[in-house]
C-alpha cells in the first residue's frame, strides 16, 4: 500500500473544461478514459455547471470538503451532497447540472466501466475492518491511524496491484473503494 497526497498529483482539466481533476488511481494504470476499467480521483468544483458524460460508466461522488453541491437531474431529481452525507451513485451519463451551496467543494469520484467491473464507496466507523476488495482509503475531516500510517484529509490510501487493503482498521471514519472484476 501507498500514501498519496494530492498536492503530490497533476491537475488536470476535466474533460468538460469546467474544472480541475487530480487522477488518484487507473486500471490498467495509465489508462485513458476510453480503455480504464476503474478510475479513482479528487475535483475541486468552483463554478456551477454541466456534468461531463461518461456512456457506460457508473460513478460515486462523495464530498469530502466545502459546504454542499446540489445536482439536478435533466430527467428530473436533484440530491444534495455536503461533507456530511454518504457518498452518491449515479450512471456515468446522466444529464445533469451542479450548483454550489457557498463556496467550491472538493470531491471524491469513483468510476467503474459498466460490464467489466463494479464498485461500492462505503463509509466505515472508527474499528470497523476494510472489506475485501478495497483500493483505497480516504478521510473526510479528521486524520486516521492505518497500522503505522496516518491518513490526513487530502491524502488517500491505496493499494498496491497484487494485494488489497482488507482486513485493515483505522482509529477513525474512512471512506473505502470496494471495486471487484466482473469476468
């Protein structure tokens, strides 16, 4: 396993143009978003607009800072997410426009192609083991003690290719990337 922080990472245009992404992890790695079969990454969303779409992807979006996104759903529905709420999944090519409470956000986005792999993004309590399957690990508000490692707000864990993170137990709440093969 690894620490990454994000000041560590290229930030990279989305691919939209409205905003900034930092690629955490890819499958296979350096992989594209035509040829990924799982992608994992931070967003800084500053100004309010359209989602980019992603045909055949399926996403979970989970705030880790900032005061709220509100998206609407061009098919109709909004949800509005904040550093409190549980992570949200959505298909990759939903129409649909984000609006800001006051202020950016910092996101935590999960991608899986649909048919190849699928994912889970589960918050877990201080003690509570990593399920199997586990890539990676994130904090929200507070630092956390994995094994001999601490894990900040703006650093996220993650696995090496041939072994997961399960089994690992932090002293506080994490976010884990549960993503398992489908053939």
């Amino acid at each position: 396993m690894k620490l990454i922080r994000r000041s560590e990472l290229t930030a990279q245009p989305w691919k939209n143009g409205g905003g900034l992404t930092w690629e955490i992890a890819a499958f296979p790695t350096g992989a594209g978003f035509e040829d990924m079969q799982w992608r994992i990454s931070m967003a800084e969303v500053a100004t309010e607009g359209g989602f980019s779409a992603f045909a055949g992807i399926d996403r979970t979006l989970t705030v880790l800072s900032g005061t709220g996104l509100h998206l609407d759903f061009a098919q109709g529905g909004s949800v509005t997410l904040d550093n409190r709420t549980p992570p949200f999944s959505f298909p990759g090519e939903a129409a649909l426009h984000a609006r800001l409470s006051a202020g950016p956000v910092l996101d935590f986005n999960v991608m899986t192609r649909r048919g190849v792999c699928t994912h889970q993004v589960e918050m877990l309590a201080a003690g509570q083991p990593v399920p199997n399957c586990a890539v990676a690990l994130v904090t929200r508000n507070q630092p956390v003690k994995i094994g001999d490692l601490v894990l900040h707000p703006d650093e996220i864990m993650v696995s090496d290719q041939n072994h997961d993170l399960s089994g690992q137990v932090a002293s506080g709440p994490v976010i884990a990337v549960i993503v398992r093969k489908l053939t």
